[in-house]
C-alpha cells in the first residue's frame, strides 16, 4: 500500500499541484458505511462534515436502486423512460405551486448556470446579485458569484455581477432582513443605472457558505419583495440547505416564507451519485425552453433518477427531517453549554442539521479566531472527528453531517470538541 505522501506525489504529477485537500494530514479513505467513514489503515472516523452521503455512506436502499437499474438500462433523455418522469413528480410534490416543472443535470454549478440563463430569458438583462461570501459553483458564469473563486483569468464577466453585504447576525443586528433588503435595492439600483439591467438574485436561503446566521422565520420575504418589484427573479441554491436539511421545513426557502422562481439542488440528491437539478415554473421553463436549446447527455439518466428516487424515499420513510429538527435543537443547547466554559466560543448557531460555533480572540466579534479555528479542526480530525470550517471570516465550525446522524453521535462529538477546546486553551 503506497503512503500518504506517495499518493499526494502521484496527485500532483496527475492531477496537477494545488488540487484541494482537507486537513494538515490528509485522510486515505477507504470506506464508509452510515455516518462513519475508515481509512487505509483501518482507522473509524465520525462523518460530521459530508452532506454528499445524504442518508448515509452507502445507504443500502440507494445502492440497491443504483446497482438494479444499471444492471438494466442507462441511456440519455432523448429516448423515452419514466424513470425520469416518476422522479420529477414526486421531486415537485415537496414543492409548492408553481414549481413543478424540473431539469436534471450532473452537478449544482450546472443548475445554478442554468438557472442564471433562465433569468435572462425571463428578464431580457444580465445583472446577478448574490453576497460577497458566498459559493455557487464554478462554471465560467457561476464561479463570478463568489470573491474567493473569481478566476484570474477569464471572460470578463465580472461585470454583470454585484455583490451585497452577506448577514451577520453575530455583528450586525437586522432581525427582520431589512437591512439585508436596503443592500439588494441598492444594487438593484446600481445595474440598472450603469444599463446592465437586473435579472435575479441568487441565494442560499440559510446562508451556509456566509456562517448560517441566525434568522428568524420570514426573514428573507423584504429581499425577495425587492426583487419582485423590479421584475428580477429569486434563485434559491438548495444544494446544501435542502432536502429536509433544515429541520422544520423540507426545503429552507419554506422555511424563510418566501417562494423562489427556481430552485437548483446538488449534492446530496443521489447521496453521492452525480445528479443535481433545478426546479421552476412552467412559464419559466417554456421561455427557457424556447430561447436555449439545452440537452446534458448524462442528466436524468435512468441510473441518477433511481438513486434521487432512493433518497427520496429513504428521507421520508425514516422521516430523517424530524431527526435534524431534534439533532439540531439538542446540538444547539450543547453547544452553548461549551460557549459558558470558553471565552473563545463568541457565537452559536444552528439550522436544523447544520449547526457550529464562530470562534474569537477575547469575546470580541471584531477579532476572529481564525487560525484556531483550523487547529480545532485538524485536532479533531486526529480524535476521528471529521468537520470543518466557513463563514467570512473562516472561523466558524462547519458541522453538517448525513441526516441518520444521530443523539449517539452528537454525544461522541461533543465530547471530543470539549477535550479539543480545553487541550488547545493555552493556544488560543
């Protein structure tokens, strides 16, 4: 068996050098079966990162459906399978009206592309708003959204993107989105004064990538309302925040009171097999349909559709939404019972399975903790605990597990980042 370092060797005469990898020590993976994953010598470790495994490291149910269709049939759209169609119906039925209408594609930088298209088709303009921490993908299009993927080299369409204040609600106060709201008007204002025009404003409706802010309920209707009045269109990324992520709501736009033009999703949809998608109006998707022509050989294969089908079933079979409800809430009151033992913990927040802790020197907001952030991070990955970091400051645990995560679980990790925060303290 070739070491760590032979295998990073090879990455890099194959793959290139400055291809991503997580932790000072690199994990060998070997196999995953639920919420834990092995490595190449044998060692267990606590998934508390992966949101891919939706339901789990090779969920049965989902390797059952990917091997039995495959064993049968797997071919494009453009001939006839109601593999497909089964699938999109009862996609668009977690829904509310008018979404239900769907195209699927490989990955979520697919749909987000798609989905800016749309919006031009709809709009006749080009304008995009999204925040200045966010990520959406890294087509030539989408990877402009997010600063820290812009290219250095590119297509020079930059232009046609703004970028807002992402929300804060650790530093800046606004409980109702107001001022979230001011920021978007703003730029609306600014495109269509410079003769861009506005065309949408792209989302994740629990701001995962920005540090999941607190948020009441509703708090995304006075953006949303903006956007409207300036016959703009509300794109909502659910690629991380759906699929009953959020707890209370099975997707988190619902949960934000707001109703999207089009909603794109990724990752966890296949639980790990390539298929990702898009879901929108039938009036969006007709002008979309007339103005582009657009066909992806692998999207909606029989194969993606019985393992979205398998997820599908498994999430509300198991009612796994209610288990990141629960998970969530204990998670938070854990959390927060750490926050009263250290000073460095300035911050807590959670969102259904999505929960963490926004780490600072002194208690004071102005000062991140971001390097220590990556110490608590690669500290529990030597404990077989693996999460890891975000927010704009990158000082914010990322806990995101596979939705079968469960109170067994949460102790075991608790208990580890109780003895990280308390071994790490002279560090700080």
């Amino acid at each position: 068996m070739q070491s760590n370092q032979d295998i990073i060797a090879r990455r890099e005469r194959l793959l290139g050098k400055n291809t991503s990898l997580f932790y000072q020590e690199p994990i060998h993976l070997v196999r995953g079966e639920g919420v834990w994953v092995w490595d190449a010598e044998g060692r267990k470790y606590l998934d508390c990162y992966n949101n891919v495994p939706h339901v789990g490291h090779c969920n049965p149910r989902v390797v059952e459906a990917i091997s039995r269709q495959a064993a049968t049939l797997n071919t494009h759209t453009r001939y006839l399978h109601e593999g497909i169609l089964d699938y999109v119906e009862r996609l668009t039925a977690t829904y509310d009206e008018p979404l239900k209408t769907a195209i699927l594609t490989c990955s979520g930088s697919e749909a987000n592309d798609i989905a800016l298209r749309m919006a031009e088709a709809m709009t006749g303009k080009r304008g995009i708003i999204a925040t200045d921490a966010t990520y959406h993908g890294n087509t030539t299009l989408v990877s402009h959204l997010s600063r820290s993927n812009v290219p250095e080299v590119g297509f020079g369409l930059g232009h046609y993107v703004r970028h807002v204040e992402a929300p804060d609600s650790y530093r800046i106060p606004d409980p109702d989105g107001q001022r979230f709201a001011a920021r978007v008007q703003q730029a609306i204002e600014e495109l269509e004064r410079d003769g861009t025009g506005f065309a949408a404003l792209l989302v994740c409706p629990l701001f995962l990538n920005e540090g999941f802010p607190a948020q009441a309920e509703g708090w995304l209707r006075p953006a949303a309302e903006a956007v409207r009045r300036a016959g703009g269109l509300l794109i909502c990324d659910e690629v991380q925040s759906g699929f009953a992520r959020s707890g209370s709501h099975f997707w988190a736009h619902q949960k934000q009171g707001v109703t999207p033009d089009v909603v794109t999703m990724g990752k966890p949809m296949g639980n790990g097999h390539p298929v990702a998608g898009l879901v929108t109006s039938p009036q969006i998707m007709a002008r979309f349909r007339k103005t582009f022509r657009y066909f992806n050989t692998f999207g909606g294969n029989p194969v993606s559709c019985a393992a979205a089908m398998a997820v599908l079933t498994e999430l509300q079979e198991k009612d796994l939404r209610q288990n990141a409800l629960k998970i969530g809430r204990l998670a938070h009151q854990r959390l927060s019972e750490l926050a009263g033992k250290y000073a460095v913990i300035g911050d807590v927040r959670q969102s259904g399975m999505v929960f963490g802790a926004e780490f600072v020197l002194g208690g004071d907001p102005e000062k991140p903790a971001t390097a220590y952030a990556d110490l608590v991070v690669n500290r529990l990955r030597q404990r077989g605990i693996l999460l890891s970091k975000l927010g704009a400051h990158k000082n914010t645990l990322k806990i995101r597990p596979p939705m079968p995560f469960a109170e067994e679980h949460l102790d075991l990790l608790m208990t580890e980042l109780d003895a990280v925060l308390q071994e790490t303290a002279a560090q700080i």
